[in-house]
C-alpha cells in the first residue's frame, strides 16, 4: 500500500523524537525512535503507563539483557499505544470526527484517498460502508528506530567482558527484533560489520514469498558508493535493504558525515540512474544467500525505495526531489523541533529555537564521537561545561556512559567528555612543555567535548516534569541550519500544510535555495580543512583537499546545467542561483590556487630541510 505521506520525521538527537509516532503515528506519519539511551525508554515507559493505566514492572539494571528488555518494551508500548489511538480514529462514530477530518486534512493535496472520501461522504453513503472504506484505506504511519551502529560500547559485569551481543548496538538491535513492530530499523553513522552479521540471527529480517518484511531495514547514507558496499555486504549474509535515505553530508542536523565533497543532487542523480542496477545486482545476490541457508525466496521481484533528507524548507523544494529524483519520501526534521504535536522539546530550548539566526547554528567539535555535529550556540549544556572548566573541574560526571568508546587509557573504554578522560589528557598535556600558545589550543581540543548522551535526552525529561537528578538540566540540542528560517511555534497541521504548499511557515524572505546552501557550507568546511593543513599540509591532506575542490566544482556544473535546463520549478530565484553558482566556482578558483601554493612552498621547505 502506498504511504499516506510523501514526507517522514527522521530520528533527532536521543529523545526529541522519543515519542513522536504515539504524536503522529495515526495521521499516517512515519517517524523515528532512537535506541541510544535504554534509560530514558524506561524512564518514559513508566510515565505513559501510569498515564494510560498499564501495568508497569520496572526493569531493572540487575536483570540479564536488561537494555534488550527495556527497548522491547518500550516498543510494544508504543505499539499499542497508537494502536489504540488508530482504531478510536478509524472507529469515530462519524465521518465528520475531528480526528478523522485531521487526518484527511493533512494528507497531500492531490491524494486519492483523499478525494475518494470526499466523493463518499457527499453522495451519502451508510455510516457503516464509509467505516468499512475507512478501514480498508486507512494506513497507520510506521514506528521505525535508529540505531547509530559505531555506537556499540562493550559492556562488563564486575570488570568481566561480556559477549559481544550484549554491546550496545547489538542489544538495541534484539530490542527491536524482538518487539511486535512490524516496521523498520534506520542504520546510520557507517558501517558496523559485527552487527549487520548479527542481524542474519533474527528471522523477521528475511523476506516472505509475498516479498514482504516483518521488519526492515533502512540504510542512511550519502553516496552512492557507500549504499553499493553496505548493501552487497548485508546481502552476503541474506538481508535485504528496503530502503537507502540519502543525507545531505552537511545540511542536515545532529552528526554531520562530510562527503570528499559530493552534493546532494549529483548524488541523488547517481541513485536515480543506477536504482534498478542496484536493486537487481542486490537482489540476485541475496536470493543466492537465500538459497543457500535454506530460506524461503521471494516470488516477487524485491522492492527498494529511495528518500531524501537534509536542508529541505520549502514546497516547492520537496516537490522538486521527489519529481526530479523519483523518490519515494523526504525527511522533514529540524523544522519538527518547532511542533510540539509532534516532538518533544523543553519549552526553554524551544524559545531558543525560534530565536536562533544562522550565526547562533554552527558545525561544531563538541561530539565525543569525533564526528562534526550541528550545534545551538549558548545551549544549556554548554554553558554546563563552561562552568566546570572556569572551576578548574573540566568535562562530564559521565553518568550514562552510552559513548565510553575512547580505549587509550582505559580497556573497558571512557567518553572523551568525561572528567576522568579530561583529567588523564590535561595531565599528560601538562609533560609536553608546549609554548603557551600551542598549549592552550590542545587544551581547549580536550575540554570542548560535551556530555551529549545525556544532553541530547534531557529536554525529554524537562518536557514532562521528570526526574532530572542524575543527568542535570542541561540540554544539547542539534538543529541543522535550517532553523534559522523558521522564527515561530507550529502546529502539526501548520507544518502538513507548510509542506504541501498550503501555507507557508518561513516568514523571512533571504533563505537560500537547498542546493546553494549545501554548497556555501561545504565550501566554508573546505577553508576549515584548508586553514587545519596550513603549519604543515602533508601529501595526503593535498590530495584530499584536491579531490574535494573538484568534486565541489563538478557539482557546481551540473547544478549550473540543471537550473538552466529547468522550466517549471524555482523560475522565481533561478538567476539568483545561477549568479550564486558563478560566485562558488570563483571561490573554489581561489582555494585550489591556494592549495597549489602551500603545496609548492611546502615542497620548498622540505628541500631545504
């Protein structure tokens, strides 16, 4: 059946999305969990059981395969829970409920469903023949999870290892697989060879005769090389990637996963000529798997669907990919955190959202990742961590451990936000006798880590007036740049409509086009890593800044080609892009000219040396 929805809600931090299918869910809207902090699940569980009048048992941190447990529950918590509230929609005792008009209301303008119902109820049809058409045409949205799959820390009980399914990935994963959620599991942050073996343990993964998936997975990526390698690789093991969610590498929020400078639309142009290629080649490798092991293979062809997500803001941009690229879906995130119907954000954070210009969100160190992550300046828990530097105290109590993943001092591994990781760093910085300069700068390197495990879960607990004591009040949070356009709390039904060209939820008339912004912020990410190989750039550093130039300006021209050859989408700004186009390639004219130069002095200096 095909989605209610051209658009879904991807994962956003640890729990701004935590709850969002019970929100949205019976609209017909896919959204997304993530799977990070067990804790919080639990926490919230208990908070929608006493709410709800579930019976509620707590599950412990003594209990065997507690974090499995507590995600499994959640899970068919959530399950049921939206559940109920789709049968009570679908069941309303008339047409007219407000529930139903809702739903109908927010689907897209051009639906069928839509108009169908419209015809239904004018000609007059009995109550029951609507309910029986309403049931058979009514689709829930799904409740998909994220797990991030570097994110797999060994655990230990009494200093003793445990098998590495016990980790934190692999258990998030038989959380999930053993949930009664019929849905998807979204892969992000790389490949993780141990756990996508794994997956083969579970039987939901593989597929039915009928070509259907009790459970599915989604792979985030941003190129297609990347797709290509982590699909044949699950392919070997049997699974099967229902879907690829391509990411712009820099227009997105939380983690940023920098392509060597691949565009987002050259790579959806990629993704769009080789789809077949790539579903077929994936395919026959799969069913020889299949085979193999005994399995049942599909009698139909394998579907694959592909979405978008990263730094869309506009109807018109939304309808653009899906037409130009044939895409399935676009994610709509950063502007979500702004719904309350449909996140979960403390009312403080979300006055600091609606304020935010585009000098307050930047690409940041702070994660103890290593990995760039999009950033609110002046958020709680940086000010947190300001105040325990300016103590003499730096870095975090650590009291949740989720990415104690950093194994130079320690086996069983520490967060590099952390107070004992800082500590050991800043004492053994203390024996290098740098100029202070050099010192200062190594200095703030360590102490710029935030404890975003936890930030990044908080608002959650703020939100809903629980307890706090362990993690503090201190929030992270992680829009991407695309919250500076949007200056104004929203309803569901605002951002249905912003989305659909109903209504228009920017009230600023200077946002860029998704594409010029993507390549402004790659070009400023060049003169970062440019401005880094400055001291000394050594011939790997050449190549890579050579290789990112280029693919920037090869992008550039078929932008360039793109926009000149377009005759019905973005006529109103088209020359504006296209002068914007001609202004990056004079920049990338400038960079490549001075990366010839560093390289040549470079050469100089290695001769005389």
């Amino acid at each position: 059946m095909k989605n209610t929805h051209t658009f879904h809600i991807p994962v956003m931090g640890i729990g701004f999305t935590i709850d969002s299918p019970l929100k949205v869910a019976q609209y017909g809207i896919d959204s997304v969990i993530s799977l990070v902090d067990d804790i919080l699940l639990e926490k919230l569980r208990k908070m929608y059981s006493e709410k709800f009048e579930i019976p509620y048992t707590e599950i412990t941190d003594k209990i065997d395969d507690f974090r499995a447990k507590r995600i499994t529950s959640y899970l068919n918590m959530m399950s049921d829970l939206v559940d109920k509230k789709f049968e009570a929609l679908k069941n309303a005792s008339n047409e007219k409920s407000e529930a139903l008009k809702a739903y109908f209301n927010m689907m897209p303008s051009g639906s069928a469903i839509k108009e169908e119902f419209h015809k239904l109820t004018e000609k007059g049809f009995h109550v029951s023949e609507i309910k029986n058409w309403i049931s058979e045409n009514l689709t829930k949205g799904s409740i998909d999870v994220n797990i991030m799959t570097k994110v797999d820390k060994d655990n230990y009980i009494k200093g003793e290892k445990l098998p590495v399914e016990y980790n934190d990935a692999h258990a998030a994963l038989r959380g999930f697989a053993n949930s009664k959620l019929q849905s998807s599991v979204v892969l992000s942050a790389g490949m993780n060879p141990r756990l996508y073996a794994y997956m083969g343990q579970f039987d939901d993964f593989y597929p039915t005769e009928a070509g259907t998936f009790p459970k599915k997975i989604i792979l985030k990526v941003s190129d297609y090389r990347s797709a290509l390698i982590q699909g044949k690789f699950l392919a070997k093991k049997g699974l099967w990637v229902s879907e690829y969610r391509i990411e712009s590498g820099l227009n997105c929020g939380g983690h940023a996963f920098a392509t060597d400078g691949y565009l987002l639309g050259p790579v959806l142009a990629e993704f769009k000529e080789k789809r077949e290629e790539l579903r077929s080649s994936i395919e026959a490798m799969v069913n020889q798997e299949l085979e193999n092991q005994g399995r049942i293979t599909s009698k139909k062809p394998l579907e694959i669907k592909l979405s978008a997500q990263g730094g869309v803001g506009t109807h018109e941009e939304h309808e653009f990919l899906l037409n130009e690229y044939k895409l399935d879906s676009i994610g709509w995130g950063t502007p979500f955190l702004l719904v309350p119907e449909a996140t979960t954000v403390d009312e403080k954070t979300m006055n600091q959202l609606v304020l935010a210009k585009e000098e307050d969100l930047y690409l940041s160190d702070i994660s103890p990742l290593g990995v760039p992550f999009n950033n609110l300046r002046a958020n709680t828990k940086d000010l947190d961590k300001e105040v325990l530097i300016n103590k003499g105290r730096p870095g975090s109590s650590c009291p949740k451990k989720f990415v104690a993943l950093n194994k130079e001092f320690k086996e069983s591994g520490l967060c590099t936000a952390s107070r004992e990781y800082q500590h050991l760093k800043i004492k053994a910085l203390d024996t290098e006798d740098l100029p202070l300069k050099e010192y200062e700068k190594a200095f703030n390197k360590i102490t710029e880590k935030s404890c975003t495990c936890v930030g990044l879960g908080t608002s959650a607990l703020l939100a809903y007036n629980l307890d706090t004591k362990v993690e503090g009040t201190g929030v992270s949070i992680c829009p991407g740049p695309n919250m500076a356009y949007y200056s104004k709390i929203m309803s569901l039904k605002n951002m249905t409509d912003h989305i659909y060209g109903r209504d228009n939820m920017i009230s600023r008339t200077d946002r860029p086009n998704i594409f010029i912004k993507e390549l402004y912020i790659y070009i400023d990410y060049l003169k970062n890593k440019l401005e880094d190989a400055r001291t000394v750039m050594t011939a790997k550093e050449e190549k890579y800044l050579q290789t990112f130039t280029k693919n920037l300006n090869e992008g550039i021209l078929y932008y360039k080609s793109m926009f000149n050859e377009l005759k019905g989408a973005f006529q109103e700004i088209k020359d504006a892009v296209l002068n914007e186009l001609e202004n990056g390639e004079k920049t990338l004219g400038l960079i490549s000219l001075e990366i010839q130069n560093l390289s040549i002095e470079n050469q100089k200096n290695q001769i005389a040396v």
